[in-house]
C-alpha cells in the first residue's frame, strides 16, 4: 500500500474540508452542523455508521477482507468558545473557533477512513473510527464509551491511537510522544466565599468576602511549592474570579474557579482533600464561610510504552527518521482520551502544525484567538493514522500455518 502518497493525492480535499469544518466551530457535545459535515465525507465509503444517542458522536466500523482484531483511530470533533482573531478567510465568525486544532483531527480522520476503505480488501480485521465531541472539557470520550463505543465491533481494540496538532513548540511536520506519562490528569476547584454586603465607607459593619478569596487564590499557590515534590509536579491556575457590581458595594460574596493539574494519584488525592481545607481554613480566620469544591475531570493520559515504540517506528518509516523527535516531558494539557487508553492499550502523540515562517517558540498557542495551523500536515496525519492500523492490524492478525510438506 502507497498510504502516503495516496493521502497526498487527496490533499485539496483534506484542506476544503478542514475549512469547512474550521468556519462552524460548535462547542460541547452537541455538535449538529460538525456531525452533518462529517457524516456527508463519509458517505459512499464501505463503513457501518452509528450516531450517539446522547450526543452527536460517530462511530464508523470498516472490515478487512480478513479476520483479525480491531484497532481503535479516534478524531475529537469540538470547539472552544473563543472569539478568532487569526483574520483568515475562511475565519469563524461567532463567539467560537476551532483553536485546539480539532478540525485538522477530525479531517485527517477522515482522511484516513478513505485510505483504508479504499484498502479494504487488504486489511486483517477491524479498523474502528471515533469522531468524538465534548473533548473540551464534557468527557464526550468517557460518553461514548458508556454507549459501547469499545464493543462496536462485537470485541474489544488491542489498540487505540489519537494524533494532535500543536501550532507552538514544534515544526511544522514533526511527530512526538513519548511512553508512560504523557498528559497530566485536570481538576476543577470552586470557591464561593460568603460573607455579608455592605457599604464600602464602612468595611467593619459588613464581612467583605474579597480579601478572604485573594488571600486564598495566592495561599493556595504557596502551599503546593511547599507541600508537593517538584518531581511529582502540580499546576493550579485561578482562570476565573467574580466579586460585586460596584466600587462603594461590599458583595454578599466571591467566587473563583481554578484549573489543577497533577500526574500521580497520590498528588490528585492530597490535592482534593489539601485545596478545599485551606480555603476553608481561610474564610474562617475572616470570619466567614467558604463552599469549596474539588472536581475531577480527565484522568492522567498515560501512553503504553510498547505502542508508544510502535507509533514512533511507524512514523520513521513511513515519514522519515527526521519526523519524530522523542518528548522529553510530558504535557500538562489534559485528555479524555486518556479513558480511552486506561482501557485500550494505545499511544496518543503530537503533531507539530506551527504556520510556515513563524517561530514554533513565539508562535500563539493551542486555545488562543490567534492559534493557526499549517495545513500541509493533513495528509501526513491522515497518513499516519492510517498506517498504524494497518500495521498493527497486520503485527496482531492470526498467522496461517505453513502448507504441509
């Protein structure tokens, strides 16, 4: 099979649809519009098509000509409530944008389902395609698999696979992943501070709830450097605070919510039962009372070494030994795909999209309104994709017994 070049062939394709999909970025679980799109690049192709109940997931199966086992290719679909300011033409124009990069995922997916149908009649087993929504934040994998996303074939994938693209820190064209740890595990922690409004000439007649949730948003940053090995890191960032309407008011409350992140279940434990107690703490030194709340969201995603290797050898042959460069250290974004390859052994891995000409150092980030991506990965990652199924499908098959002398 000539997957590379193939999916090159079909590079105006792969950059229309990208497109397409980039100017109706939909947030969430629903996503109506991105599944339409997806389900019309499909059609014609040899797949057995499911649609989620709870959300608008797709699921398309293909079958080789052989029997073999199943090999799990996942695509996130969503998008981020971001206002895009990249100035593209082909730019959302609503209060959303596809600023992770989903819409390169979910083309290059598709791309992929092509390569393989076209394929078919080569491949030993089952090749299973997850279009996913609600990445961002909705756990639309831990959904899709509590509808029985991983039996959709009638058994279980030996092997799962996710690509992402970064439009920062990485060239353009360059794979990495690395095994064991390789995205951090993401928590919520929430804050309302209650105290008593009054007015602002007279703090001693009122309980001002602000200076207790600042001292708790700076206090909780000193008690991780102190209490956490820097080896066994921790982040917590404070995205959002609200307090009051007016100058001269002294709110009834204060509410913060912070993002933490963490590698290791004993530093999620400690952090659960550590966070909540110190803004309690808190309030109370003030005098007043706090509601804290620990969330936890997406487990650490923690890449299985052996088909970490596999990816990484896949990559070397199929783009060249200059295309992968290992990852040092992990990630501290956060994946659900990580439920996926706590029950599939699997590898999720990066593929650098930093726009031609621009410094994969200063480039804008994944998630920001000027986050763009190189285009001319899409037939690379559909390539890949593609060749991993094919090649693990091919390493895993039932071997025929030799003719009888």
């Amino acid at each position: 099979m000539h997957l590379a070049d193939d999916a090159r062939a079909m590079t105006d394709d792969l950059v229309q649809l990208r497109r397409a999909l980039h100017a109706i970025p939909e947030v969430g679980l629903d996503l109506p519009r991105t599944q339409e799109a997806v389900l019309a690049a499909l059609d014609g192709l040899p797949l057995e098509i499911g649609t989620g109940a709870g959300l608008t997931s797709v699921t398309a199966v293909l079958r080789g000509a052989r029997p073999g086992p199943t090999v799990l290719l996942r695509g996130d679909m969503d998008a981020l409530p971001v206002t895009e300011r990249t100035g593209l033409p082909f730019a959302a124009e609503a209060d959303r944008m596809h600023a992770c990069g989903h819409d390169l995922h979910t083309t290059m997916l598709t791309g992929a389902a092509r390569l393989l149908s076209a394929h078919r009649d080569r491949l030993a087993g089952n090749v299973l395609f997850m279009f996913q929504p609600g990445e961002e934040g909705f756990d639309g994998a831990g959904h899709m698999i509590a509808e029985g996303l991983l039996d959709a074939t009638g058994e279980r994938p030996v092997a799962a696979y996710a690509l992402h693209v970064m439009s920062h820190t990485w060239e353009s064209g360059v794979f990495t992943a690395r095994g064991g740890p390789a995205m951090a595990a993401s928590n919520v922690l929430e804050v309302t501070v209650n105290g008593a409004g009054g007015h602002g000439s007279a703090p001693h007649r009122a309980k001002d709830p602000i200076p207790a949730a600042c001292e708790m948003v700076t206090a909780l940053q000193t008690w991780i450097s102190r209490s956490f090995d820097v080896f066994d890191p921790v982040i917590l960032t404070v995205g959002t605070f609200h307090a009051g309407t007016q100058s001269n008011i002294i709110p009834d409350s204060a509410t913060f919510r912070a993002t933490v992140r963490s590698f290791s279940d004993e530093a999620r434990a400690r952090l659960r039962e550590g966070t909540v107690a110190l803004c309690e703490g808190i309030a109370a030194g003030h005098g007043l009372t706090a509601d804290a709340t620990f969330f936890e969201q997406y487990p650490v995603t923690v890449n299985d070494p052996a088909e970490t290797a596999f990816a990484a050898g896949t990559v070397r042959e199929v783009h060249g030994e200059e295309r992968y460069a290992p990852m040092e250290n992990p990630i501290l974004g956060s994946e659900d795909f990580s439920r996926v390859i706590d029950a599939v052994p699997g590898a999720m891995i990066f593929l650098g999209a930093t726009p031609a000409g621009a410094d994969p150092e200063a480039a804008p980030a994944n998630h920001s309104p000027l986050a763009a991506f190189d285009e001319a990965v899409l037939p690379d990652g559909a390539a890949l994709y593609a060749e991993l199924a094919v090649r693990r499908l091919s390493a895993a098959a039932p071997k025929e017994a030799p003719a009888a002398a």
